[in-house]
C-alpha cells in the first residue's frame, strides 16, 4: 500500500510535469480572461477583430493539438512538451505587457 511518505519517490519527470501543468493552469490561463479587453484598449483593435484573433489560438490548438498528441503518444517526451509548452506560453504572456502601444 501506498503512504504520503511515497512522494518522496516519485521521479523527476513527474515533478517536472506537474510544475508544467501548475504553470499552465496559474499563469497561463487567467490570461484569457482579459487578453480582449487588452488588444481593445492597449492596441485600439476593435471589438471584434480581437474576440476573432483570441479565437484563432483555440482553432490552432484544435487542429494542431490531435497531431501533436499523436506524435507525442509515439515517441514520448509528454513531460518535455510540457515543460515547453509552460516556459512558451509565460514567455508570450511576459511579453504582452512589455509590447509597446502602436
């Protein structure tokens, strides 16, 4: 059986993955919550062109996504895709608030 003391054993790729995955989930996602009001106001893009923009990243990721699992799936590396995935994703939204107004 099992204790909490196990933890202790668990391998670094699985620390390494769910600090990716609390990553995603912290820093990552509440962004999505603002990032419309943000290409409105920061770059005066209407409305609509920014709701259109913020939607082609989910139609990326819908198309994109099932090859790149299926890749993934074959080969291996979820817990470096992860990783990456993280530090792209924060490096991207660091530079949403550096990128200058036009």
């Amino acid at each position: 059986s099992k204790t909490f003391a196990d933890i202790a054993t668990y391998p670094v790729s699985f620390w390494l993955l769910t600090m990716a995955v609390i990553a995603q989930y912290s820093a990552i996602y509440p962004t999505f919550f603002f990032v419309s009001n943000m290409l409105t106001t920061k770059f005066a893009v209407s409305p609509i062109l920014a709701g259109s923009l913020f939607g082609l990243i989910h139609l990326t990721a819908a198309v994109l996504l099932p090859s790149i699992g299926n890749f993934v799936d074959r080969y291996g590396g979820i817990t470096k895709c992860m990783v990456l995935s993280a530090v792209i994703g924060i490096v991207v939204n660091l530079l949403w608030l550096w990128l200058p107004a036009e």
